[in-house]
C-alpha cells in the first residue's frame, strides 16, 4: 500500500484527534488540510483490507491502485460530502467499494445473484463462532490456539474469494466495517431485502467453506 500524497496544508491547523469524522471531512472541505491527514490515518488500513478483500486474490495486484483512485475521489468530492446523508464512513466505503466492483465488472467476475428470494421474517444472519473468531483474529494465551486462529484466518480470507463479490461485499461491509443494513441498502441503492439475501447466502457459504473449522471448535465446546 503505497502512501497517498498529502493534501495542501492548511496554515496553524488544529488539533483533529477526537473530531468525529463528517466534522473532519467539512473542515477539510473549509481547507484545514490537517482534517483531512486525521481522517486518512484513521481509514487507511480499514480502507485498504476492505479494497483487496473484495478485489479477492486474482486482482489483489489492482488494490493498491483502487485505493489511491477512492481517496482521489475523495479529495474531489469534499465539497459535495453532507452529514445530513450517509455517515463519512459509509460514503467513503461506498465509493471504495463502487470502484472495486467496477474493476470486477471489467475482469468478468461478476456473476448473477439473488436468484432465491427472501422471507421477510428471516432475521439478519450472525456469524458462527468460528467465523466471527476468524474475523477477528483473537489473540489466544498457546501457541497451538494461535496457530489454530491464525489458519482460520488464512482459510477465512480463501472462503471470501470464493463468493460472488456482491456477496462478499455485502459480507465485509456489515461485519467488518460495521454498516447497518439499512446503511448498506442506502448506500449501494439496492433493496432492504437483497441486501439481506446477500448477507444471509454469503455466510451460509462461508459456513461450509469453514466447516472443517468449525467442526473443531465445536468438539472442544
């Protein structure tokens, strides 16, 4: 991940640490140039690992390129950014993640989604332990539950690669970044319903991808 080229600084800027980021973003749209290399250090990573995740391993190569094109926009679209809309947050994800599915487009790797429809009292799926631990690569006191969780993590990123990319983005949008539904049908401008048709088959397929993982974890419940 190549470092982003700093905005033009703006003179005697203050202290950004604790501002929320859509009051970062509108004093970086007002010119203080230290709003905006608060909210690049606290995004970049998060930014980063979403773009190459949802790029997967056959264009890992492009997410380097796809990241600097989101923070390019959002440089661009400063002025445009309204609190009253979607959080900083979800709009900066929404354009990392337009841009990456454009690059999907283009390689050929979308495929048709969503054939099955939803019911409307199927709640949200939540993740299996499992999942959610592989997620999250929880630190363990062994070296045998380390390198168990640290499989899991490699096994987990392998399974991603695997789903459809709406699926997967749907995935790392709300259980990773945290994005409501709501959020995400908003943002992406798709139904309630499809996103949670996204959510609910994406992690049916990681759990069989997982299984093997699972299936551990259970004996040693």
């Amino acid at each position: 991940m190549s470092a982003l080229p700093r905005a033009p600084s703006a003179k005697n800027a203050p202290e950004r640490q604790a501002m929320p980021d859509d009051q970062l973003m509108l004093a970086y749209a007002q010119g203080d140039a230290a709003a905006f290399d608060v909210l690049y250090a606290r995004h970049e990573g998060g930014l980063f690992r979403f773009v190459k995740r949802l790029l997967g391993a056959r264009l890992a190569a492009q997410a380097d390129e796809v990241f600097q094109d989101t923070w390019v926009r959002i440089i661009s679209a400063r002025e445009s950014f309204s609190p009253q809309g979607a959080t900083w947050r979800t709009w900066a994800f929404t354009i990392a993640h337009n841009l990456a599915m454009d690059r999907l487009r283009v390689s050929g790797r979308e495929v048709a989604l969503d054939a099955h429809a939803d019911d409307d009292s199927d709640p949200v799926p939540t993740l299996d332990r499992g999942v959610r631990g592989a997620v999250d690569a929880a630190a363990h006191p062994s070296a045998e539950e380390l390198a168990f969780w640290r499989a899991a993590g490699r096994r987990l990123l392998a399974c991603l690669d695997e789903l459809p990319p709406e699926q997967r983005a749907a995935f790392l949008l709300h259980h990773e970044d945290g994005l409501t539904v709501e959020a995400l049908a908003a943002s992406l401008e798709i139904g309630f319903e499809t996103v949670r048709s996204r959510l609910r088959y994406g992690l049916q397929k990681l759990r069989a991808c997982m299984e093997r993982y699972l299936s551990v974890l259970e004996q040693r419940a």
